[in-house]
C-alpha cells in the first residue's frame, strides 16, 4: 500500500513494535479488536483521524471513543528515551497486525517538514490538535519553548493541512485544543462573548492558536473548530496538575507512604469536569455542518480548598494536619475564577457533562487508592520505593 507503513510507529524497531511488544499490547490483549475497518496493509478505512498528544489524557480518551466509533486512528508521538505511551497501551496494535486500527507515528508540534509527511501519508478525515506544553506553571519557566509548540506549533500544522488540501481532493476537518486559560482575569462566567485577558505565556500561546484558527478559517475556508474547554480531570491526568496531585498525595498519605502534601493557592476557582465526556464533545464539533467556536464546561465552580476537602471526605481524614504551604507552587501572575456557560454547545450538538464534580472527585481518589494500595505490598513486601523527581510544579 503506497507506502502508508513507512513513518509508523514500530518501523526499524525489528520485529517488534517500538515497545517491544510483539501481542496485541501491553495486556496481551486488545480491546479493540474487531472493529475491522482495515488497517496500514487492507483497504483505507472510509474514517481517518489523527491526533496530536495521543499520549496525554485527553488524546487517550479520546483515540478510545474513535477506536469504538469505528475509526482508523493515527496518533503523533515524539521520540523518548523513555516509554511515554503508558494511557494507550491498552488500545496499542501491534503494527504487524493487518486489522490494526491505531498507527502511531513520529512526530512533533515543532518539525513542519515531519507534519507534512505525516498528513500525506495518513490522509486523514479528522485532525484533533491536542499536543501542548500544557503545564500553566512550566509556561512560566519555558515560555519560549512553551509558545514554539503551542502557538507556533499550531501554525504548522494548519500551514501543513492546507499544503496537503491543496494537492489532494480531502478537505479535513480540525479540532483545535483552546483553552479556559484564555479568558485569563475576565470575570466569571465565561462564554463564547467573553473577552480573553491571558495570564500566562502558555494561555497568551493559545490565544494564538486560537485566532490562527479563526484566521485560517476566514482567509481559506478551512473546517477549523476551536474547542474552548474548561479544566477537566480524571485518573489519567498528569500528576502535576493539582487535582491528581491532591488525589495522589491523599492516598499515598492514607496509607502511610506519604507524609506530606505541600500545595500554593488554594483559593483559585476551577469549572473541574471529566475528560472522557470532554472527548465526546470534540468529536461532536468536527461532526457538525459548520466550523465554529464552542465553549465546554460544567458551569460549577470550586476552589482548590474545597477539592481538597471532597478527596480528603472521601478518604475519611482531616487534610489541614497534611497539606503544607509552599511558595513555590504560586504563579507570577494567577487566574482567580473559572466558570465557563456551555449553553451554546448544549443547544447546538446536544453536549451536556455526564460526571458530577463529587463523582468526578470519587473517581480519581477510588483509582489513586488502588494504586497506592499496590504500592503498599511492594512496600510491604520489602521492595525499595521509588521516588519520583517530578519537577517543581
Ligand atoms: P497532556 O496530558 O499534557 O498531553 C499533552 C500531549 O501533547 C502529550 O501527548 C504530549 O506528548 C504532547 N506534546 C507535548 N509537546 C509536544 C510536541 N512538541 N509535539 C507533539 N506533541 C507534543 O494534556 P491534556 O490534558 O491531554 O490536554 C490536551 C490539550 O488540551 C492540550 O493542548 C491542552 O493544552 C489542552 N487543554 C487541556 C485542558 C485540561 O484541563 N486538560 C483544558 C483546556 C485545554 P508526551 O506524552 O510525549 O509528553
Ligand atoms: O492548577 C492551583 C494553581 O495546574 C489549578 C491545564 O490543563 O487547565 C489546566 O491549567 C489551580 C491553579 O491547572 C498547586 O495555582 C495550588 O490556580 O491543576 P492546575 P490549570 O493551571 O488550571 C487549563 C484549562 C489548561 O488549559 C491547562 O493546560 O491550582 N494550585 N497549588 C496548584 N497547581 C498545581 N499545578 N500545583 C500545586 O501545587
């Protein structure tokens, strides 16, 4: 098949996938065998999409919700030293697998030429723009880089999709990954109308993506659509974000392994929901007739201190006696309130959140306990922990 394998993931890995798995991934087994659609060597699934940051949360849930609705899946993913697909080794294929429906691909947000190829190889109906340095607080610390992958990043990709539309008879839609952080210091609740006043380089980055979007929008016609999505979380979420933060520290501390969580502003209001209804919403602006801008949200808002009281009632214990306050933690420069109005996207595609705040909290603490509780017999059982240098964030 002209050459479609070429860039996949696992190729000059031997005879082996890139992991080193040589089953249908990490378990052995593949939950998302039997959809058929054809993989790299059949016939080209009528339903392609790729996504940048299929590795992170959001890109994980989402490459399953795809994966069940029947779509060939191609994901980016850059080049580590170390293993970084641990959300979707569950759903990995091995790419020697005819059927196999998720390809990955090397790539990155900041290599124009690598993106390009990509596109012309994969040809996709669907391209969800997901990949970001999407740490607040590391904004400040790399602002450079962090305006390079998200802002920048976001150029290439559409300069890209538009040199491939140019040379070929697919015109493929774009989800653009916006952000809450956008509308910065303006006051709560935010819609759609909202002015944005971005508090950070990485917010002031997505501000830049986002009218990149519009632009290309106006000036080619391209199907952009930015999705304007409010924190959102589950047992996926990066560790140092603070909601997974809390829940970790929580149950580590629960269980005697932990003795300490130290913390910065507890008094910032979040709009928190769940990343997997999050997903959903994604996929409904690329399924609509019209690219347009959608803010996704809960509409509820809570502080930092009242999250920690939710996870800490659910585990049974008095936080004040170990949560810590630690400078460190503060921004330069903090966005106090997020409460975003998803009435637009309620009323045009049907989107509504599914996990409230107190299920969303009882979610990551119930998973974070099991895994703390695995940790437990290791302990038990003598093996040395391991600590984890997780930066400064
Ligand atoms: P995440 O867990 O931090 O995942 C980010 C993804 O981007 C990872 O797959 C990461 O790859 C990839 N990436 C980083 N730098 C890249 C580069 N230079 N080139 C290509 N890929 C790169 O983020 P998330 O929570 O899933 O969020 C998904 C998107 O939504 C991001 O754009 C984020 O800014 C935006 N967003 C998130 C939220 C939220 O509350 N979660 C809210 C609004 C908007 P590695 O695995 O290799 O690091
Ligand atoms: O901080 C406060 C912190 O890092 C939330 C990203 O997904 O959502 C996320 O950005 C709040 C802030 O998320 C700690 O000051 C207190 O007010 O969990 P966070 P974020 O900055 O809201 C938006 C929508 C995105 O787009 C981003 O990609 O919690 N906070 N103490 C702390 N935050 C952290 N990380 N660590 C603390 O110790």
């Amino acid at each position: 098949m002209n050459g479609f394998n070429g860039n996949n993931f696992g190729e000059g890995d031997g005879a082996k996938g890139v992991n080193g798995f040589s089953g249908n991934g990490v378990n052995g087994h593949n939950l998302h065998s039997g959809h058929g659609n054809g993989g790299g060597n059949g016939s080209r699934s009528p339903r392609r999409a790729l996504i940048t940051g299929i590795t992170g949360q959001d890109g994980s849930y989402l490459a399953e919700l795809l994966l069940a609705k029947g779509y060939e899946v191609h994901g980016l993913i850059r080049r580590s030293s170390t293993f970084s697909t641990g959300r979707i080794d569950h759903i990995y294929d091995d790419p020697h697998w005819e059927n196999a429906n998720l390809r990955l691909h090397y790539g990155d947000l900041t290599d124009s030429t690598g993106l390009r190829r990509i596109i012309e190889e994969v040809e996709p109906h669907e391209v969800y723009n997901l990949g970001a340095q999407s740490h607040v607080r590391v904004s400040f610390d790399q602002p450079e880089y962090t305006a390079d992958v998200v802002a920048t990043g976001t150029l290439r990709l559409f300069e890209a999709i538009r040199d491939y539309i140019a040379i070929s008879r697919n015109s493929p839609k774009i989800y653009q990954a916006c952000s809450s952080e956008m509308f910065g210091s303006s006051s709560p609740p935010q819609n759609e109308q909202t002015p944005f006043h971005p508090r950070s380089p990485y917010a002031v980055s997505k501000v830049a993506g986002y009218h990149y979007g519009v632009n290309y929008r106006e000036a080619y016609g391209l199907f952009i659509s930015n999705g304007i999505l409010f924190n959102h979380e589950s047992p996926r979420r990066g560790g140092t974000f603070v909601t997974r933060k809390i829940t970790r520290a929580l149950t580590r501390i629960k269980l005697g392994l932990q003795e300490t969580l130290f913390l910065g502003n507890l008094d910032a209001k979040r709009d928190w929901g769940f990343a997997g209804d999050y997903v959903e919403a994604m996929w409904r602006m690329l399924q609509h007739d019209r690219p347009d801008d959608f803010v996704v949200a809960t509409g509820e808002t809570h502080s930092v201190r009242e999250f920690l009281e939710e996870a800490a009632n659910v585990l049974e214990m008095d936080w004040e006696r170990v949560v810590e306050f630690d400078p460190r933690y503060l921004r330069p420069a903090e966005v106090d309130a997020l409460l975003g109005d998803a009435s637009k996207i309620r009323e045009t595609l049907g989107w509504t959140p599914t996990v409230t705040f107190s299920g969303l909290v009882r979610m990551m603490v119930e998973h974070d306990l099991n895994l703390a509780e695995r940790e437990q017999v290791l302990a038990d059982a003598g093996h040395v922990m391991r600590r984890q240098a997780s930066g400064d964030e």
